[in-house]
C-alpha cells in the first residue's frame, strides 16, 4: 500500500566520486563558494554552506585520474543546488561568467530559474531559485505544470542592480 513520504523530508547530500580532489575543490569551493568542513586525508572532502556537516562530499576512491561514465549509460543526470534568492543566483551566475567557467544551458521552468552546467568530472549541476510557491501553476487534476522555456538572463541580471 502506498503512504506518501513525510512532507519534511528532504535530500540533504550529494556524495560524487571525482578524478581530482584539488580540481573538483577548485570548482566546488573556489568558484561556487562551498566551505570545506572535514577532509578524510586524501582521498576525501565533504563541504558545506552555513555550516552544515556536508552538502557536497568528494572522494577518490575509485582511484585518482578515474574516468568519468560514459555518455548514454545510467547513473547522474544531475544535482541541484537551490539558491535562497534571485539574488544570490545571479551572484552565482557572475562569478562562473567572470571566471569565463562554461554553462551548458538555462531554463525557465515555471515552478524555477536554472542554469546548467558540468563539474570538472563531467557531472552535471543545475543551479536554481524557486518561484514562491503560490505562483505555481497547477492543471485541472491538481498536478504541477512545469515547463522549459528560455531563461530570461537579462532579467535574472538586473537583480544585481537591485
């Protein structure tokens, strides 16, 4: 019999296996800003935002320099990483334009704003905001409706004038 989930819970981390500790922590912790809370000497990292035990854990231990899936197999398609505001979005958004890192995509998605890209390991994050909740449009039967339009960057920009 099915009983829905506890409406409080949430996925609180992800634990990604990487070919390079230093490189991923480039990425993770210098350029999106994650602070490093333990090393487990190394061959592992977990990080975190406001001081939480780990957000994002980082290991080697399939070995340094291992390769990432290949392309149309299963496994990660992505990560999300949920920003508190607009704001901070953009804050995100510049700081990878600035360090000229690469984005593969961005998104409207009616319920959110995202923007995509890949980790030095090939492992696809998603950085996003929620619209508030009661903006969520909803069809007859109840469900969400979420789309993927064109992001409008511009727009998501303007909140650093703000």
């Amino acid at each position: 019999m099915y009983m829905p989930i506890h409406k409080d819970v949430k996925i609180g981390h992800a634990h990604l296996t990487v070919s390079d500790l230093e490189k991923s922590l480039k990425f993770y912790r210098d350029l999106l800003g994650f602070e490093v809370t333990t090393k487990f000497g190394d061959s592992a990292v977990f990080l975190s935002a406001g001081g939480y035990h780990h957000h994002i854990a980082l290991n080697t231990w399939a070995g340094k320099g291992a390769r990432p899936a290949p392309s149309g197999h299963t496994g990660l398609y992505h990560f999300a990483i949920l920003y508190p505001t607009r704001k901070e979005l953009a804050l995100a958004v510049k700081k990878l334009s600035d360090a000229h890192y690469p984005l593969e995509g961005a998104a409207d998605h009616g319920v959110s704003e995202a923007i995509y890209l890949r980790d030095p390991d090939n492992n696809g994050v998603e950085l996003y905001v929620d619209r508030p909740k009661a903006e969520w449009k909803k069809d007859f039967n109840g469900e969400i409706i979420m789309v993927t339009e064109p992001l409008d960057l511009e727009n998501l920009m303007g909140e650093l004038n703000k």
